[in-house]
C-alpha cells in the first residue's frame, strides 16, 4: 500500500517534468526537466522493485542513474560550446 | 518488523512522494529558468532522500539497503554537479534571471 502511493506519487512528478520538457522555452529548461526525470525515474524504478517483491530493480535503478548523469553532461557540454571534442583551453583561444 | 519502523517507513515514502510532487510542480510553474532550478533541486534533496530512506527502513539491515544507500550518495553527488554545470552554462550562453537588479537602475542608495 505504502508503496503504491510513492509510486503515484512519482508519476504524477514524471508527468509534470514531462510537460515542463515538452513546453520549456530553452534547451536547458528541457535539460533540467530531463534530469528531473532521471531521478524520477531512479525512485519509481526502486520503489517498483519492492512493489513486486524482486529490489534487485535496484542494479537497474543505479546503472540508469550513471547513464542519466553522462548523458546530461554530454548534451550540456554540446550546447555550451558547440562542439562534443572542445576542451577548456581551446575555448580559450579562441577570438 | 515493529511497528514502530513500519510507521516511520510509511511517513518517509509519503513525504518523500509529497516533495517530489511539489517540486515537479514548481518545475512546471516557477517563471524563470534559474527559479525552476531551485524547485527541481527539491526532488533531488528532500524527495529522494525520504523515499530512500523509507525504502532503507523496509529493507533491514540487508544487502538492498546497501544498494540504497549507494544510489543515494549516487544523487548526493552528481545532482548538485548536474544543476552547477546547467547554471554556469546557461549564463555563458547570455540566459539573465528575470528579477535580476539592472545596472543602471536608480537603485543605489
């Protein structure tokens, strides 16, 4: 029972990072909606996991986590300066 | 279980569902970029870390609360990171905060 509510709980949040996602005027609103998202989707993946009587959801929970967090950083870093390869010294240099 | 640990468990799960639906909501309602930021921080803090510490309380002294308690310092870590890294680059990118006190406003005393 308890475990229902938290999961409701955390759907009604995905669903509110979902639609702050889709409307976000800029790129890092949606940035930071899908990050949102991703913690959201950690909780609700362990809350599922004792839900259904099986935490080993909880390696999934974690993996999805480490996946959440490169992937972030990946798109922030592209939108920052244009370019997936750029390092600090070469932004720089440049005029 | 005691019922004591039962009742706590159930406290933490609903609160922590509480904040995250509160932070959710002001993700979606806040007027600026920088404010949505500060509410989507709540999930992160207050939400996960009650609804992991429910799911602690359920577990027992188990390897599962060992695996709780590393996806929470997991969150701990790389969620403040996260936010740091998304307000450096918005503002490199010229986004201003919308109640910010303009420059040459007569606001000096």
């Amino acid at each position: 029972m308890m475990f229902s509510v938290a999961a409701i709980a955390l759907l009604v949040t995905l669903a509110l990072s979902l639609a702050r996602a889709s409307l976000g005027p800029t790129v890092f609103d949606r940035l930071q909606a899908a990050n949102t998202i991703g913690t959201a989707a950690m909780l609700l993946l362990s809350v599922l996991g004792f839900l259904g009587g099986r935490p080993e959801f909880l390696d999934l929970a974690i993996v999805y986590g480490l996946l959440n967090v490169i992937g972030t950083f990946a798109v922030l870093k592209y939108f920052r300066s244009g370019d997936l390869g750029a390092t600090s010294d070469q932004k720089a240099d440049a005029p | 279980m005691s019922a004591l640990v039962e009742g706590l468990s159930w406290l933490s799960l609903v609160l922590g569902g509480f904040f995250c639906m509160v932070g959710a909501l002001g993700l979606l309602r806040m007027p600026d970029f920088f404010t949505r930021m500060h509410a989507a921080s709540v999930v992160d803090t207050l939400g996960a870390g009650l609804i992991l510490l429910g799911l602690m309380l359920q577990a027992g002294w188990t390897l599962v609360a060992v695996k709780l308690f590393f996806l929470g310092l997991l969150i701990f870590f790389v969620s403040p990171t996260a936010t740091h890294a998304l307000a450096r680059a918005s503002l490199e990118r010229g986004l201003k905060p919308l109640l910010a006190p303009r420059e040459d406003a007569s606001s000096k005393p």
